[in-house]
C-alpha cells in the first residue's frame, strides 16, 4: 500500500526549534538510525517506526556513514525508505550524515582528512540515493589533520552542493571555538553540534554549552536516555531482549551499576508524579530551558515512538522540579 502522510502531522504537538542562529528550524525530537535500521535488522519494523515518527511529525533523520551494522547499511535502509515511501517528502526531511569514525581499511578509512571526509560524503550520498544532504557533519575531533582541513572538507561539501549546513560531533569546548572560527571565516558557518548529554552525562554544562550560546550555534544531544538507564527498562532485572543482554558494546551488564538504577528508580518516582514515563521525562529535561535544540532518540519499536513523543504535552519544569532532580543526581 503506498504510504500517505498524516495529514494532522504538523498540528500534533510536534514543537520545531530555531538552531543556534540560523533559519532552520528541527523538531525538538529527532529520530537517529544508529540502532535498529542495519543490515540485521528487519526492514519492516524500521519502516513502521519511520512512517510513525513522520506521522508525528519528526522531520529530523540523524545518519552517518558507519551506521549499521555492517557499516553503511544504516544509509542503504534509509535509501530503501526514501525511494519506497518518502520520495515525495524530501524537501519536508531534515537528512543528517557524518564522517570521522572507521568505514573502511587503510588510511583513508576513518579520521578528518580532505581525502577522508569527502570521499565519505560521496558514498553516503550513493547509498542514500540522494544528489544532497541537509546536515553534513565531522563526526569527531582529528589530533593528526589541521582543523582548517577538517572544516574546510566540510565547507567545500556545501560549496559543491552536496551539503545545506555543517556541523561537528564530539569536539570539547575549545575545540568548538576554533572549529567555529574557521568555518565562519570560509564562510560556511558551523550550524550544530551534536553532544553526548543526559541527566547522567553532563559534560556539555561544562564549558561547551557556553561556547555555543556564545557562537550561535545550536545543539542536538544524543543518548538523551542514557542508552536505555533512563527508561523503565532496566528498574528491576536486565530483560533478556535488551541491548545490554545482547552483544552490545555500547551499553554491557556492567554500565548498569546499582548507584544508577537507584537513581533512576527515584527518577521514575518523580516522572511518575509528573504524569509521564521516566523516558518522556529524561528527554524534555534535556530539551529544558533551551539548553539543546533537538533530542536525538532511538527506537527498536513503534511504541517508543509514541512514547517520546508524547513527552512533548508537559514540557515544562517547576524549580523544584529541577531542584529534586539535581538533589537525586547528587546522591551516591
């Protein structure tokens, strides 16, 4: 059956946010296919989770180059996607992309080399089937290529037209500042920042969100949910069917320590309270107070969707509020 968009999807609740100083705008949740959308995955579970994040109204897509597993097979499934169902959306899509993590052998495989970044950008665009990206981004910080070459890789992306924006991943404070300077002086201006940033990580207060505000330059914080500690999934056992009972590197047995299921169990008191899940809750305080444009999620079924989703009908934090979670944070 050929997929029809909701028509009600603008008018939903979905809230759209100006990033940094630019025109553009994101909705304030975004949909990464880190997880879920590889070669391993069924196709038709992530086709419904794209179709359902759409329908409300999530128009943000975050990609990159090494996403699968295998590698690339992330962009493969969201080309699938693009041509079968939402071909005629683009121009309603944001489509984010990045390059500096390993894809293939040899040296030019990983890293922020000229060579590096650009050939990258043009296999990703194959993949996906698309002549542009929306947001092309350094995925992280090279200690061996001048940062000059690294932003403006990034600069002559949107000088072919292959890129609409720039942005950086993983960089720390003065590394931002000075990526920013550059691609201001090319410019090309650094349009986001993409953090790692949650109750539980909260290295963007220090110093980085700063620089940011300073710079005008926006920001979309990935692992919002701490990787699945900040939902109810993990309160009372590991589920057999989680990602930390699988062969996950990025969340294993031990990263579920009792000092942090403690604290989300207080947490989840609290969201409780408020009349939403702990994840709605993790996620809009993230997005609380301005301090990122755009919450970065990921999904393995229709449902989570809905959930975050829904976090977006109470948004909103009382001092103490606010003052009760820090205290939470604070113990142990």
């Amino acid at each position: 059956m050929t997929y029809q968009a909701q028509e009600s999807r603008y008018t939903g609740g979905m809230l759209y946010r100006r990033t940094g100083a630019s025109g553009l705008k994101l909705s304030a949740i975004s949909l990464g296919l880190w997880h879920n959308y590889g070669g391993h995955d069924a196709y038709e579970n992530g086709r419904a989770m794209f179709r359902r994040a759409f329908d409300l109204g999530i128009t943000h897509i975050d990609l990159a180059n090494n996403y699968g597993p295998p590698p690339g097979s992330a962009e493969e499934t969201f080309g699938r996607l693009l041509k079968a169902d939402f071909a005629p959306y683009r121009d309603e899509l944001v489509v984010a992309t990045k390059a500096g993590y390993r894809m293939w052998p040899g040296p030019y495989g990983e890293w922020g080399s000229r060579k590096s970044m650009l050939a990258s950008l043009d296999q990703s665009l194959k993949r996906m089937g698309l002549d542009y990206v929306d947001i092309f981004y350094s995925h992280r910080f090279d200690p061996n290529t001048p940062l000059e070459e690294t932003m403006g890789a990034l600069s002559h992306a949107v000088r072919q037209g292959k890129a609409l924006y720039v942005g950086i991943s993983n960089y720390n404070a003065e590394q931002t500042k000075e990526a920013v300077r550059i691609l201001r002086a090319l410019g090309t201006p650094c349009l986001i920042h993409q953090v790692h940033y949650s109750m539980f990580e909260r290295k963007l207060e220090e110093g980085l969100q700063q620089v940011l505000e300073e710079e005008g330059v926006g920001s979309i914080a990935y692992s919002p949910l701490a990787r699945g500690l900040l939902t109810d999934r993990y309160l009372e056992r590991i589920p057999e069917d989680s990602r930390a009972a699988g062969a996950s590197v990025f969340l294993r047995p031990e990263d579920i320590t009792e000092a942090k299921v403690a604290k989300a169990r207080l947490l989840n008191a609290l969201a409780a309270e408020r009349g939403q899940t702990l994840a709605q809750m993790a996620v809009v305080w993230a997005l609380q107070q301005g301090r990122v444009t755009s919450a970065l999620i990921g999904a393995s079924r229709v449902s989570q969707i809905e959930d975050i989703a829904g976090a977006l009908r109470n948004p909103d934090f009382s001092a103490e509020e606010l003052a009760r979670i820090e205290t939470i944070l604070a113990e142990g």
